[in-house]
C-alpha cells in the first residue's frame, strides 16, 4: 500500500465515483480499505489516467462493482509515444560498427541488417515493465486468498450429497424398468394404448 502522494487527493476522488456509482455493494468496510488499497496500487503502477479510463469503460460494462483485477482487464493500452523504443544497434558491434547494417561476404558488396542490440536494451527487456508488475498484482491476490478462512466442514452435507445421489440412480432405474414394461406390453398387445394415449395402428391381415 502507497503512501500519500502527489495523486493522493485524486485517487480517492476515483474510489468515491466509484462508491457512488455502485452504491449497491456488499463490501464491509474491511474489505473497503482493502479495495481501495488496491486502487491506490493500480493508478501507482500504471497510471492514474488509465485507471480513470478503465473505471468509464467498466461503467458501460459492468452492472457490478468492478474488482481492481477487472479494471486491469480494462485499463486501455500504452499511447504510441510513452512505449519503449525498439534497441538500437551496438554501438562496438565488429560486424556492423554501430550502423546496424554488415557486409555480406561476395563478389556483389551487398549488406544485411545486423541482429546486434545495444548493451543497455539487453540488460533491461522492453516488456518487463508491462508484465512484472502483472505477476506482483497477481501473488498479492492469491495471498489475500489464502487468508480467507474456508467455509467449516459440514458432516450432513456429505450425506445429504449421497442421498440425492441415490434417489437420481433409483428415479433412472425406475424409469428404464417402465420403459422395458412398455416395449414388452407393445410386443404382446400391438393395439394396446401407450401413455400417451396414442394407439398402435392395427396390423393388416393378409
């Protein structure tokens, strides 16, 4: 959980809206704290401007107060210009000499991109960014699960659960036992009335 911040004031401006959108939760105020904690979290890590666009969309899209995980499923993607550049060439490449082009051995002088990056943009991939914070977001989820205690054990339960069980089994059998009475009363009496009240057509006598 962050602390104040310059979007302090703002970010709970965000989680009022949000409140005020969906009055009709059933958050305690523990799990209030909790939630916006996690708002507070996700405008820290990606952007106060996202989550505020995230936040409209889910107001189209959700009949429900939206989760912190839902509105990281909606935050809209990474303007062009705030995006990692792609890695320049190595500046001490001996094939290319920084130009990002070699010469390709022949008769022809002919040259072909170089595959070298400059040493800066090995060390740091241009996706760390995006998916780091994702799998931090994600272990910080299933640890609050964990400490959610499951519902107790309930004997009865069990036993109710094979009660019914047995009374689908002996509705099923019942069923296939009529239904082989029928079929067999069908092959002795042809002209007798099934349940349906529908008649065999007689057979013709030849």
């Amino acid at each position: 959980m962050s602390g104040p911040g310059p979007n302090a004031a703002a970010v709970r401006k965000l989680i009022d809206r949000l409140l005020d959108r969906w009055p009709n939760h059933k958050k305690t105020a523990a799990q209030l704290r909790d939630y916006a904690a996690d708002i507070r979290t996700l405008a820290d890590r990606f952007g106060l401007d996202r989550v505020k666009a995230a936040a409209e969309e889910a107001r189209i899209r959700k009949s429900f107060l939206p989760e912190p995980a839902e509105l990281f499923e909606l935050l809209p993607p990474i303007a062009e210009h705030a995006k990692p550049k792609p890695p320049g060439p190595d500046p001490n490449c001996r094939d290319c000499g920084g130009s990002g082009w070699k010469a390709v051995p022949g008769p022809d002088h002919r040259v072909t991109r170089c595959h070298c990056k400059a040493p800066a943009a090995i060390a740091k991939s241009a996706f760390a960014p995006d998916i780091e914070p994702f799998h931090t977001l994600l272990k910080e989820a299933v640890d609050r699960i964990k400490t959610v205690d499951p519902l107790p054990y309930d004997p009865k339960r069990r036993a109710e659960l094979k009660e019914r069980i047995a009374r689908d089994e002996a509705d099923k059998e019942a069923r296939r036992q009529r239904t082989k009475q029928e079929a067999a009363i069908r092959e002795i009496l042809p002209s007798l009335p099934t349940e349906t009240g529908d008649e065999a057509e007689p057979e013709t006598i030849q």
